[in-house]
C-alpha cells in the first residue's frame, strides 16, 4: 500500500513539473527548463519505472 501512493506521489510530481516546464519554456527560460527536465523528471521517471516494475513483479509472485 505504502510503495503505491509513493507511485502516485512520484506521478504527481511528474505531472506538475512537465507543467512548469512548458511554461518556462514558453517563457523563454531555457536554463529553468533544462534543470527542470534534466533533474526531476527524468529521476522521478527512473523512480516510477522502478516501482512499477517491483509493485508488478511482487504482484505476480503472489500469484502462485
């Protein structure tokens, strides 16, 4: 239950950072976009695809 909200919260952050990422960069703001892009999207991204991958994993494991 815990590693499944963490997966929300993860996807969360993901949703409204691409948010602020349009808009600066449709601001212009090259430099807070990159950071933006470089730094927390793609970490939280990373840190999705491995919950994923363990929260399905576990899933089918208990399975047999």
């Amino acid at each position: 239950m815990q590693l499944s909200r963490l997966l929300q919260a993860h996807e969360i952050i993901l949703r409204e950072t691409r948010t602020i990422a349009r808009q600066a960069a449709d601001a212009g703001d090259d430099g807070t976009n990159d950071l933006l892009v470089s730094d927390v999207i793609r970490t939280n991204e990373m840190q999705v695809w491995f919950l994923s991958e363990y929260l399905v994993n576990t899933s089918l494991a208990g399975r047999g």
